[in-house]
C-alpha cells in the first residue's frame, strides 16, 4: 500500500511527532510505501534546525535520515511555517531577513501539494 503521513504535532512536547517516524519505520519494514510526510499546523516545527533537543534522541535528524536513506519526500506547509517563523532562504530574501532556519530535506509547498498527495495514495493517516 502507499501512504503519506500527515503531522500535526511538534518534535517535542506531544507524542505526535514521535509516533510518526515511528510508524514511518514500521511501514517501511513491512514492505508498504511511504511517499511522503507533509508537516502542518504545530508540526511544521519538526523543520526548524535551531531546535536543539535537551535529551539524546533528535527527531528533527531522524526525519532528514529518513528522507536520506529512503527517498521520502519532506513537505512543510509554507503557510503554517511562516506563521511560526520557519523559513527558508528563498523567504529570507524575499522578506528582507538575515537568516533563515528550514533544516535540510525539507521543502516548503502549499496545501495544493498536500491535496495531490491523498489523490496518489491509498492511505493517510495524521499524527
């Protein structure tokens, strides 16, 4: 089967995040499909690189690995990125700032993309 995941949930502070990537290796153990994660609402934080876990397990570098090794694609709700201050060095330029903090592997896109995503897929499934 062919999944795409959505989350909703921060790198820390709910369980969200982790189930993911958790469920993420599960099914590509067993053989399914994992195209792609989009990120939205709160879980677009999972994108930020200025966030430094205070335990030895980081999610944020378990994404990119997960992207690394298996191909998945890491989409991030520009909309919902924005909002929370998460950008990349396209935005970064075109707001006239000094930096920007949207890690490796991930890519900022609109809900559109997320739209053709359920289209190409048999099962969605949010965290």
């Amino acid at each position: 089967m062919r999944y795409n995941l959505l989350v909703t949930g921060p790198p820390y502070g709910t369980q969200q995040a982790t189930s993911a990537i958790m469920f993420s290796r599960a099914l590509i153990k067993t053989g399914h499909e994992l195209q792609s994660i989009f990120f939205y609402r709160e879980g677009v934080s999972n994108a930020n690189k200025f966030i430094i876990p205070a335990n030895n397990f980081n999610l944020v570098s378990e994404w990119q690995t997960l992207s690394k090794k298996q191909g998945i694609k890491l989409y991030v709700c520009i909309t919902a990125a924005l909002s929370r201050g998460i950008i990349n060095l396209k935005e970064s330029k075109q707001y006239n700032l000094t930096g920007y903090n949207l890690q490796s592997y991930f890519e900022l896109t609109g809900l559109g993309t997320f739209a053709k995503l359920i289209i190409d897929c048999d099962r969605v499934v949010q965290f």
